[in-house]
C-alpha cells in the first residue's frame, strides 16, 4: 500500500474517538486507488508487481524482519502468502474491537491456535490450559502437542476453589511454563476464568523461572463486543472468525490480535506454514463486520428471553446461562468485571438422558440441527457426543459436560417462533 492509504486509517475527528461499527465501514482503505469503488475490491492474485528492483528488496526486508521499517514507510505488497490487500484492510478492522496494535487473520480459528501455540511452545515446555475448551483445542492440547515433547497440565474454568495456582505449582515440576491458555467463556458450560489472576500468575512466573509465559484467551463466545480481554491482562486473544464475526455460517477463518512485537512470532510461523486467511475469506469477514454490532446485538438480546422460557420450562433441569449468575456465585463477580453482556450461546441440561435429549434435536424444525455457532440462524447441538466427542467421557461428565447437555446458539429470528419451535421439540423430551 502507498502512502495515502495512512490518510483512511482516522481514528478519530478532532477530540471525538470513532466507534468500531462506524470504522468498519472504510477504514485502512482509500476508494481512489480501486477506481473510485465504494466497497474494497476481492484482489484474487497470488503475486505483485514491483515499481522497482529496489523496491522489491525493501518489501521482502521489511517483511522478514531484515530490518525496521523507516518512519512512514509502509509494508509493500509482494505475494498473497504473506500479504494482501485485503488481508491487511481485514486486520487493520480486527484489531479496532479491541483497540489492539495489530491483528493477524488465519484459514480457520484452529489455524490461529495452532500456528499461535507453535510459535510460543518448544520440546520440554508446558502449557497451562482451563478445562474445558473447545473439543478441537482439547485434541491439539491432549494429543499432538506431546509429540512434539510439549507437556500440558489443566485447571478447572469456574467453581468455588481456585484451580489455576496449584496447576502452575503442578506444572513447574514438568518444565518452562511458556502459555497460558484459556477459554472464557467456557464452551460449552459457560464457566469464567479470571483473567486478573492469570495476568497476577504469569507476571510470578517471570520472576521465578526468569520467562513470564504468554497469556493467551479464546474469545470467541463473547468478543469482541461483550469481553475485550486485552484490558483484563491477556497478551493475545485468540477468535474463531467463523462464528460471530463472520455471522452468516458462509465462511471459516480465525484471528489474533494483541500488541505488535507479542504477534511478530506468530506472523513469522503464518507466513512459512501458509496458515493465512484468503483474500475471498477476508472479503466476506469485511462485509460481515459492517453489521456486527446489529447482530450480536439482536442475537444476545433473543438469548435472554429463550434462556428466560428454558429456565421455567418442566424438562429441563439446568440454564448453563451466563446472565442467570447469583451473586452468592464465585464466578459472578468475574463476569461483572470482565463482560459486557451474557452473549448468546449458552447449554442446558434436559431432564433425562442422551435419547431424551436426541429426540429433542431431531423434532426441531425452525432451529437447525448443527455445530458452529455466532450464525444469524439458530443452532443447537449436543456437545457430549458431537463438539466434544474427542474429550474422554470421563473428562466431559468431571466438567459437567453430559448426554443430557444441548448446546444453543440463538440467532436473529423472531424469539417467539424460537420458543414455539423449542416448545415442540421439548414435548418429545
């Protein structure tokens, strides 16, 4: 990009700091170098072409960290692996949310955790991960990381005992503790972790074993409107694209975005494992987060009455809802601090076992019988035998993950069509 660019990357009139959800309409791009166009263009090219040999010296320097770029120098374009138009439009936007230095876009939000944890992770480390998380992390975490001679050691999201202090105590016998991992909320349970305890933990570890481990936060349940835990202490936050922010279940990327020098590893580990998101990806993700704030919005605010239908509801045994925590709650105090709103995807127990539950998911006929999540339509799954298949029985039923557990992502329907729909699918409970 040439200098003009830096001209659409305002982000503020005068004293007045622009929202997110007005940025995201044009921000870090400048109609004038795309014919006029009002929207960015899909740039579908695998390579650019240089004005110069010595430009093209420069861009590859800067882009392999040769040397520092010079003040107002802009990185140039040179091959959609490493960059591209709108690859670099879509991450200027991410970081916004969370008024973070830079983002990072990735094929998928596994793609983001992984190339993430390779970066930050050697033979003989440790991870420190809460429990539980998604069944894919869970995968990665519990069976590939040791092949590459990286230990794990867990601790328990929520619940009234602290977990992560005698976890870290546990870990330092096994090696460096290098990561921090957590998911919070928890999916599917909906469990918090304190994210003020994490930031206390690691900065500990730095003075005792001379490297403070890299905190890093899977936000996707609630970010980035309703959790920006970059305020809360963590390094890097960590997001399934596909979910909330893509919001239309056409498209499958991830992200990180955190401070520029803590990304720089992991931008090095993308551009050699080929991990990027692609230019239509990005494309769409661009168009999707015009609307962002409007459909978590409308989705959060339908989650509070299904939630509210559920809870009274006699086949039911128990609302995993964030916005139904009691202040005699452990965890309430964290979510007062650390969230904005309780989101929209949250579990429930039926009463009965894993046939009572199936019958419910298979007579659902306006709600879709599907995994993912963040989408404008609703979804319900069972995590026990689905999302979290991978996850040993005996480690889903130790964190409350059962047979009778559904999982629901209320999207942007009318509720009362919802509650109908749940009405009949819960008589056959």
């Amino acid at each position: 990009m040439t200098d003009r660019r830096r001209d659409y990357r305002k982000k503020t009139i005068g004293n007045h700091k622009l929202s997110p959800e007005t940025q995201m309409m044009g921000y870090g791009y400048d109609p004038m170098l795309s014919e006029g166009a009002l929207k960015a263009p899909l740039f579908m090219t695998s390579t650019f072409v240089f004005q110069s040999a010595q430009a093209g010296k420069d861009f590859f320097e800067i882009a392999y960290g040769k040397r520092a770029r010079a003040q107002g120098e802009e990185p140039g374009l040179i091959y959609s692996r490493i960059n591209n138009p709108d690859l670099e439009m879509l991450e200027d936007r991410l970081a916004l949310w969370e008024d973070a230095e830079k983002g990072l876009s990735f094929s998928s939000g596994m793609a983001a955790i992984a190339t993430s944890l390779l970066a930050y992770l050697r033979p003989g480390d440790v991870i420190v991960h809460s429990a539980p998380i998604y069944g894919g992390t869970e995968y990665l975490i519990r069976n590939i990381l040791p092949s590459f001679g990286i230990k794990s050691v867990e601790f328990e999201a929520g619940g009234d005992t602290p977990t992560l202090a005698p976890a870290i105590e546990e870990a330092k016998k096994l090696g460096r503790i290098a990561v921090i991992y957590g998911e919070t909320p928890a999916n599917p349970t909906n469990d918090l972790i304190d994210l003020h305890t994490a930031r206390d933990e690691a900065d500990k570890l730095a003075k005792t074993q001379g490297h403070r481990p890299v905190i890093m936060i899977d936000n996707t349940f609630l970010g980035p409107l309703w959790q920006k835990p970059l305020a809360h202490g963590a390094d890097i936050v960590i997001y399934s694209l596909t979910k909330y922010v893509g919001g239309h279940s056409d498209v499958v990327a991830g992200a990180v975005v955190g401070a520029a020098d803590v990304l720089t590893p992991i931008q090095g580990f993308r551009t050699i494992l080929g991990t990027m998101c692609d230019p239509y990806s990005c494309w769409l993700l661009m168009r999707s987060l015009e609307t962002l704030k409007l459909r978590m919005t409308a989705s959060t605010e339908n989650a509070r009455v299904i939630a509210e239908y559920l809870r009274d509801h006699p086949k039911v045994a128990k609302v995993h809802y964030l916005g139904f925590l009691e202040e005699s709650d452990p965890t309430y105090k964290i979510y007062k601090e650390q969230c904005l709103a309780a989101g929209s995807t949250f579990a429930f127990d039926i009463k009965g076992d894993e046939a009572a539950a199936f019958r419910v998911l298979d007579n659902l006929t306006i709600i879709k019988l599907a995994v993912s999540l963040g989408g404008t339509e609703t979804l319900m799954e069972a995590p026990y035998s689905m999302t979290h298949s991978d996850v040993p029985d005996d480690v889903k039923e130790r964190l409350g993950i059962m047979p009778s557990m559904l999982r629901i992502s209320v999207g942007v329907e009318n509720p009362d069509d919802l509650i109908a729909d749940l009405a009949q699918a819960l008589s056959h409970a």
